[in-house]
C-alpha cells in the first residue's frame, strides 16, 4: 500500500515537474522537490521499491534541471 502511495505522489510531482522543463518556470521544481522526498521516504518504508525508484528518478530530472539553470530559471 505505501508503494501504491510512493507512486501516486511521484506522479503528481511529475505533472509538476514536466511544465518546470520550459525556460522561466524552473521556480515550480523547488515546489516539486518537497513532494519528492516525501514521495522517496515513504516509498523507502515499503516492502517493494519501485515506488521510491520512481520518486529518485523524477528527484534527478528535478536537480538536473535546476543546476542548469543555476537553481533559479
């Protein structure tokens, strides 16, 4: 149940992170990461980890879209 959790909150940090991707909205990735690590501490306290897989991946695109853009843009 707390992976299906893990998954559910992966993707609505997705849905946010997606539009983050265009120039001038980086801003919503800081919005995002919150949701991420609670996406990966909840998927970590699963049995299974795909949930918290999903969450680590999404997490990435985050990071690496912000270090591109120096953390602001």
């Amino acid at each position: 149940m707390l992976n299906l959790i893990s998954i559910l909150i992966g993707i609505v940090a997705l849905v946010i992170v997606i539009p983050a991707q265009i120039p001038l909205l980086g801003w919503a990735n800081w919005i995002a990461l919150p949701l991420i690590v609670i996406g990966i501490v909840v998927g970590q306290l699963s049995s299974s980890n795909g949930g918290r897989n999903f969450c680590l991946i999404v997490g990435l695109i985050a990071v690496v879209r912000l270090s591109l853009g120096g953390g602001i843009l």
